[in-house]
C-alpha cells in the first residue's frame, strides 16, 4: 500500500514530520526540498504540515533551504537561457508559501543571501521575493 501526501492527511503527517525534524533535520529538511524541486504539486500540503515544526527545526530549514538556493551545480536559467528553471520556480514559491503562512520564521538569512547575490551582479534570485 502506498502513501500519499494529501489535503486529508497533512496533520497526521505535520506531526510525524515534526518529530523527525529533532533527530535529523538536514537529512529530512533535503528531502523534502528535493522533492518539492521536482514535484510542485507538494508545496502547499508540505507548508500547511510545516507547523508543527520548532522555532530551531524552522532554523535549519532556512539553512538547508539557502544551500539549495546557492547551490552552484544547478543552471538558474532552462536551456533557451530566457526562462527560470522549473527547480528555481518550485524553491521560490515553496519560500513564497512557506513565509506566508508561518511569518514567525527568522527572514534576515534569506535577505542576506538575495542581497549578497544582487551585489554580485546576479539578479534571478529576486525570484524568490515575488512569491
């Protein structure tokens, strides 16, 4: 039997999650990022089970978060080099959702690293602003 992450079950799982986030946030925080860059669709049940999450678990999500954003393996821009990769357009309105519904978490990481990238002379990442 396979499980699915739905609208009907985000609490059972928002707290499963939470639990798990004390033992090994990285691990679980890079999954979830990883999957939410590939399947847009888990956005809004993975934010609405997102807030059974500690302040320090909400930390390290930031994190892990900044790194997927920073990382230097990945291309901004799809091939035609005029359109933003679909992985850059999941991260930043899973960001967009995400600091929507839990304002509590910490934004100064997030601003920093935009800022650091527009002194750089790299725009794209003011993607994650609009959303």
């Amino acid at each position: 039997r396979r499980r699915r992450l739905s609208k009907e079950n985000t609490k059972q799982y928002g707290r499963y999650l939470g639990k798990i986030t004390h033992c090994n946030p990285s691990v679980v925080f890079d999954t979830i990022l990883g999957q939410i860059q590939a399947y847009d669709n888990l956005i809004v049940p993975v934010v609405e089970m997102m807030k059974y999450l500690t302040p320090l678990s909400f930390d390290c999500l930031t994190y892990s978060l900044l790194s997927h954003l920073a990382s230097p393996a990945k291309t901004r821009l799809k091939e035609d080099g005029l359109n933003v990769s679909l992985w850059m357009q999941s991260l930043s309105s899973f960001c967009g959702n995400l600091y929507k519904k839990h304002p509590t978490i910490e934004l100064v990481g997030l601003l920093q690293y935009i800022t650091n990238t527009l002194k750089s002379g790299q725009s794209l990442q003011l993607l994650v602003l609009r959303d």
